[in-house]
C-alpha cells in the first residue's frame, strides 16, 4: 500500500474507533481503497447511507455488494482521494446520523 493511502487508511481507523465504537471493522486491508464496517443490530446499511449523503458524505449501503442477502447491515467507506481531515469530518457526521437513527 502506498504511504498517502496508508495514511488516509489508518486515520479513518482511528476516526471510526474513537468516534464509531458501536461499528464494528471487518478487518484492516493491506490493500485497496475501502473499509468495511458492519452496523449494530437494527440499524439499516440503505437508510445511514442515505442520511448520510444528505449530508454531504457518502458511503455505500454494503447490501448493494451482496449477491443475495447480506449477512449484516454493513457500510463500504472508501478512504482512497479525501485528505485526513475530510475522513474524520466524515466519520463525525456519520456517528451524528447514526444517533439519530438510533431514536
């Protein structure tokens, strides 16, 4: 993995375990461009990812990558062009979704 996608990499990581502990990361890749988090028990992959892109961030519902149904209501969230900031900015906004879908 190159140094600035490694980078981009470990600090979403720490975004989302500092500000997503209820997520839970399906692993680290050594590679490629996205992580994969699965979402807590009643939560919809569909319904964050739309809210989310409502406000300004956008990641992908990880039943649309399924060939049938999904084992888990997961999100594909890509690290690969936005600077650090933007991937910590994005993960804030994304927990406040999470919130309030959580009422």
């Amino acid at each position: 993995m190159r140094a600035e996608l490694r980078i981009r990499r470990d600090a979403l990581v720490a975004a989302i375990r500092e500000t997503l502990p209820a997520v839970t990361l399906t692993g680290i890749p050594n590679g490629g461009f996205h992580l994969w988090v699965n979402l807590p028990d009643g939560y919809s992959d569909i319904d964050i990812a739309r809210a989310a892109l409502q406000r300004g961030v956008i990641v992908s519902p990880g039943s649309h990558w399924y060939p049938a149904e999904a084992p888990a209501p997961s999100l594909r969230l890509t690290f690969a062009a936005a600077p650090p900031s933007a991937l910590r900015r994005g993960v804030s906004l994304l927990s406040a979704v999470m919130h309030l879908a959580s009422r």
